[in-house]
C-alpha cells in the first residue's frame, strides 16, 4: 500500500492563494509515485480546488477537514457527509483543533465515521495524548482514549479507517515526537488494533510539527504509514520537499 501524505491547510489561504497553492501540488504529485498525496482546504474551496484541478493525477486525494456529527437537519455552519460525497475522497475526524473547539465527544467521533463511511468516504480519525508523557501510563492513555472514541463500531467499519497519530503537544508546537516515541507508541497501537479487532494492517499516520528537517527521519519508522503535515504543507516547495525526503527521493 502507498505511504500518504496529507497536507492539512486548517483555516488559511483566500481562494486564489489555495488554487495556486493547489495547482503546484498536482503538478509536481507525478513524481512520488510511491506516495498518495491529499490536500485538505478549507470547506467552501473544496469545490472550486476540485475544478481548478480538473481531472487528478492517479495520486492526489481531495479531504474535507471535518464533517458534521449528523446526517442533515438544523445545523446551522456545518456541512454534512452526504454534502461532502463527489467532491473529497477522504474527511479528517476528530482532529484536535475540532475537538478543543467544538468540544466533541467519542460519541461525535463515532458518528461522524458512520457517516462518512456511509458515503464511501475514507475517514482520517486523529487521537493524541494533551501532554508528553513517558512508559505504560501515556500509552494507556492513548490506547484507552482510542477505545472509546471507537467503542461501539463494528470492526470492518474501523478497518475502513485511516488513523493519525498527533500528540497535541507536537501540534504547531516546532516540538515533534521523536522516532523513537513515534516507534513506541504506534507500534503498541498496531499490536493492539492487530489483537482487538483482528485487523492486520491498520494504516496509521503521524503528525505534529512535521517538516522538511524532520521528514526524512520519519521516513525510517516503519511503523507509521504516513504524515499528516500542517503549517509546513502551506508552502508548495516546503510540502514538496517533505515529500521528498520521506519518500526517500532526496
Ligand atoms: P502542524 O499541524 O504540522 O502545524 O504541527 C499538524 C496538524 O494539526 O494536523
């Protein structure tokens, strides 16, 4: 399976500023045919970047950055699931920003992938611990607080499920995870998606402060499948070079 890279723009850019920053994305995307490449803007240029994109390169991804915790009605400012189907391949869940701010819960959490799911839709759940920690103690947190937010879906739902690891303290922070924490944790998460739910290749990503220095460190934890990029994917040659070195290119 291809390694993914997503760029997630959070609230920034106008609209011309995405489609240029989306147009270099596609063009130079045909050199890393070893990744999958995803682009996350903000909700109203979803559709204008699809059609700036026209038809896209077999790998590059459109991703909406959150989706409403229910299927349509009085919700006035969300954007549903079902809205969401055609335009975004893949829908971020749960990212920590929409949790602080949106004070969701795991039953939002669960929800939201149902949804998603539902519309054929690949949904990106991010988890973290809110503070480092070291041992058996943050690693129960992270697997406990995982569990919950997955508790009540059955398991070929989560085998649909890309999961991104971001410890909220490495998010925005210049402060990444190192190798060895990121070995640590992901490895005891995959052992226990592997004896839980029986999945043998649950694809989990990681995020937090990532950059061209760090990427092509990240590059050698074969325990990740992925990166979920940040501020450093607003800058098309920045985002092309994290590419680059954590495909192993450069
Ligand atoms: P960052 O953000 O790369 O700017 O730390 C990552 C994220 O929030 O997904």
């Amino acid at each position: 399976m291809r390694r993914l890279v997503i760029g997630n723009w959070k609230m920034n850019l106008t609209l011309p500023d995405a489609l240029v920053l989306a147009g270099q994305v596609k063009s130079f995307s045909p050199e890393f045919s070893g990744l999958n490449l995803v682009i996350a803007p903000s909700h109203p240029w979803l559709i204008p970047v699809r059609e700036e994109l026209g038809s896209l390169p077999p790998n590059l991804f459109l991703s909406a950055q959150s989706v409403s915790s229910y299927p349509h009605g009085a919700y006035t400012g969300d954007v549903s699931a079902e809205q969401l189907k055609g335009v975004v391949s893949h829908c971020l869940i749960g990212h920590s920003e929409q949790r602080k701010y949106h004070h969701l819960k795991s039953e939002d959490i669960q929800s939201q992938i149902r949804l998603v799911l539902d519309q054929d839709i690949v949904p990106v759940v991010c988890f973290g611990e809110p503070t480092k920690g070291k041992g058996q103690a943050v690693l129960g947190s992270i697997v406990g607080g995982l569990e919950q937010d997955l508790s009540q879906l059955e398991p070929d739902l989560i085998e649909r499920c890309v999961f991104a690891y971001e410890p909220l303290w490495a998010i925005g922070t210049g402060d990444p995870a190192t190798p060895e924490y990121i070995r640590t944790v992901v490895g005891t998460l995959k052992d226990w998606f592997r004896n839980h739910y029986t999945l043998e290749k649950p694809s989990v990503l990681y995020g937090g402060s990532v950059t061209a220095a760090n990427a092509k460190e990240l590059g050698t934890v074969n325990q990740i499948d992925g990166l979920l990029v940040g501020g450093a994917s607003l800058h098309a040659k920045e985002f092309h070079e994290i590419c680059a070195r954590y495909g192993g290119l450069l």
